[in-house]
C-alpha cells in the first residue's frame, strides 16, 4: 500500500552544495519518492541541479515541505528529518 507523508520545515540557515547533494543521495536510497515543495513549486529531490536551484530561493525564515510518496513513506520520512527544525 502507497502511503504519502509530509512534513514542513523551517530554513533556519542557508542551504549549502553539500546539504544538496546529502538529501539526493538520501532520496536515491529509499524505496519511496521524495520531494520537496514551496509556493507551488515541487520538485524531485534526486536531481542535483533542481536541488541547487530549489535551495537558492529560500531564504532564512522561510518554510517548506518535505514529501514522501511510498510503501516506507513515513519510515523513510524518519530518516531523512531527523535534524531538521519541524513545524506543526
């Protein structure tokens, strides 16, 4: 059964190359899709460039969402969040 799970997060610093390229590599491990989306924009994280581009229009402050499409959606959600700053 597919499962989808969400979880908004808040930009507390600058996003980095090497944040980027940790998530891709996070997402391309799972047995679910992630994606990440803000103000109408979704993208699949495991593009590097779409990453990059994504991470380059939050600001500090700013909230987005995190996305789990899968059988493992929530498990998965668990081990791409854990040091995140969440929102309710």
């Amino acid at each position: 059964m597919r499962q989808i799970c969400s979880q908004k997060v808040k930009v507390t610093a600058k996003y980095t190359v090497s944040k980027a390229i940790e998530i891709m590599h996070s997402a391309k491990r799972l047995n679910s899709q992630l994606f990440l989306s803000k103000d109408g924009i979704t993208i699949h994280a495991s593009g590097l460039s779409q990453l990059v581009s994504f991470f380059l229009t939050l600001k500090e402050g700013d909230s987005f969402l995190y996305i789990v499409e899968g059988a493992d959606a929530e498990s998965a959600m668990s081990l791409i969040l854990p040091q995140e700053q969440l929102l309710s």
